[in-house]
C-alpha cells in the first residue's frame, strides 16, 4: 500500500531543496517519512509464554502523521464518552469566505484563533437570549483546513449540546426538539463579529501582507474586500440532531484527529504523480480519483500544518475542562445521571492499558 510516507521519502528531499519552508512546514516531512522504521529506533517485545520476539519500530508522534492519531483518537474519545448526556447534540459548522484564504494561509495563527473566537462567541450569545434558550450550552469545536482535494478551506466543527443549563443554574433546560436556533441567525452574527475582529488585527498591525495579497495592506483595498464579504452570505451549516448520545462519540472520531489526508484515499506513487480517492461536494459527492505531480501534492499537503504548539480541538461552557466538575455535573444531577468522577480516576481503561505496556 502507497503512504504519505513513501511520497515524503522518495520526494521531500528534493521538495525542501527547491522550495523555502519554514520549520513547521520542514518537520513533518522528515518525522512522517521517518515513522514506524530504523531511523526511529524501536523496541523488542517478548511473549511471557513461549519467548517469542518482536520488533517494533517507534512512532514520530507528530500530529500530521497519518499514522499516529488513532491512538490519540482513541484515548480522547474515550475521555469524552464520560461527559455525554441524554440529550440530543447538535452539529454546527462555521466557514469562513474563499476570498479570506490567501489571508488565512499567511496568518494561520491570527485568524484560526479568530475562527475559534467568533464561532464560540456566536453560539454562547445567541444561546444565552432568552429568545432562542435562555442557558448556557456546552460544545466542542475542532479545526479543520482542508477539502477532499487538499486546498485550503478553513471551518470549525462544533458538537453542540441540545439544551443547557440554566442562567440561576437550577435546572436543564432543553432546547425545542429537533431544532437549535435559526441558521440565518447564527451565520449574520458569525459574519457580523468575524469582520467586526478582523478589523480589529488589520488596525493593530497583527496582519502579515506578503505575496499575492501584498496590496491589501492599503486600506483601500482592504475595504474592497471587507465590502464584499459584508455583502455575501456566510455559510453555516447546521445537521439535524444525533439520534443517540452514543452515537455523538462514533460521530467525533470522524473528525477529532483527522489530518488533511489518510492513507488508505492514496491509490498509487507513479512517475512522480500521485493519485488519490476524494469526494466532489461540487458534485452530488461523488466519489472521483485524482491525481497531482507529486510536488503539488506536498504542497498541498503541506497547506494544512498547524502553527506551533496550536490547539486544534477545544471546549467550551458546561464542557470546558474548568465547568466539567462543576456544572457539568450539576447537568448530570439534574438529568439524573450523576456518576462519581473518583470511579473514573481509578479505572484504568484499554486505550492506558495499551499505552503502558509499550511503554
């Protein structure tokens, strides 16, 4: 089977020699082309019952690697399987314009973080309107940068919880069934803080204009594009509610340590192209192959290396790390399903099991 690396190593070197990157973008290469071989080192594993050896080389650990984030994946999800209710969720997703792309490309950290920001900010306000709920929700947003064709498309995912706790926090209220808050509502306020903080940045001098978009550090042209993504209508995306709360966890694995592209979409390495499995949005989502010369597709896959030390996956409300042992489990009370958060700390689960002993 063809992998990303066996791209990396039969191309990345002449790829780094001809094109200047940066050494967030330069890592991956070598650490994916590395992974799971000698390069790495590795460890024997021995079996108490008959002695028999093995070999295991050791895992970069990077977390663009196709390779290394089905571990994570299960440990994570494991993690937030303790924090469903019996409730419907809601998934809702925030994207932002195709005319900010050359912005985002060289302003990831700025403008994810704004993503992030913005995305939050909508669902808590408008939540929180006794209007639409009157309580404060629970969600988890997770980053995503790409298409099924590899270019760039910056949105957050966010698992919404269908209801939340009251502003007093004496009771749970649930959201109407089967619907959250109007659609046209969430993207007008999205749209309208977006703009709203990247003007914000543009006049604190935190935008990096290089490039193609050299001139819109002249705010005339600046405005121009700010008039235009004033005037189009932002998508958001809202699905209907998960049927069963378990079904929420099968439903993040999807999405939580997903990287722009997973080895088995790869089909074939062959005369310096690349042809890869990807679904046409465009087009019904058909299923459709494609191929690229083979620095096209590093470049492309490259697109999606997160800024250093970024968090990609982040929670907020009743599900962020400082609310889980408060009012998260003042929700659980009031649904009725309380569990000790001390039975989880001692309960070693089969994902740390499985850690432990490669350790």
């Amino acid at each position: 089977m063809i992998e990303i690396a066996d791209i990396f190593n039969n191309y990345g070197q002449e790829y780094t020699d001809s094109h200047k990157l940066s050494t967030q973008e330069y890592k991956p290469i070598g650490a994916i082309g590395a992974c799971r071989t000698s390069a790495l080192g590795g460890h024997v594993d021995e079996c108490d019952e008959c002695g028999h050896l093995r070999i295991s080389y050791n895992s970069c650990r990077n977390r663009h690697c196709p390779k290394c984030q089905s571990l994570a994946k299960e440990k994570w999800l494991d993690a937030r399987n303790r924090d469903l209710l019996p409730i419907e969720y809601y998934h809702v997703v925030f994207t932002v314009p195709n005319e900010l792309n050359d912005l985002v490309l060289r302003n990831k950290k700025e403008i994810y973080s704004m993503l992030f920001k913005t995305s939050s900010e909508t669902l808590k306000e408008l939540s929180q309107d006794p209007k639409y709920l009157g309580t404060e929700i629970g969600f988890i947003s997770i980053l995503h940068t790409w298409e099924q064709n590899l270019m760039d498309h910056p949105h957050v995912h966010c698992i919404v919880t269908g209801g939340g706790l009251s502003l007093d926090k004496s009771k749970w209220i649930a959201s109407r069934k089967g619907f959250f808050i109007p659609v046209k509502v969430i993207s007008r306020l999205f749209k309208g803080k977006f703009l709203h903080y990247l003007k914000e940045i543009y006049f604190s001098k935190k935008l990096k204009f290089v490039g193609l978009i050299r001139e819109l550090e002249k705010y005339n042209r600046f405005q121009i594009l700010l008039d235009k993504l004033y005037e189009k209508e932002w998508i958001v995306y809202a699905k209907k509610p998960f049927r069963r709360p378990q079904y929420v966890i099968q439903y993040l694995g999807r999405y939580t340590h997903r990287i722009a592209i997973s080895n088995n979409r790869i089909i074939k390495l062959e005369n310096r192209a690349v042809t890869f499995k990807w679904r046409d949005s465009k087009d019904s989502n058909k299923n459709k192959l494609m191929t690229l010369d083979a620095f096209e597709f590093m470049r492309r896959f490259l697109l999606h290396i997160l800024p250093r030390r970024f968090v990609k996956i982040r929670h907020y409300g009743i599900l962020s790390n400082k609310n889980r042992k408060t009012k998260l489990k003042s929700c659980k009370e009031l649904l009725g399903v309380a569990r000790d958060d001390t039975d989880y700390i001692k309960e070693e689960t089969w994902v740390e099991q499985l850690i432990r002993l490669k350790e």
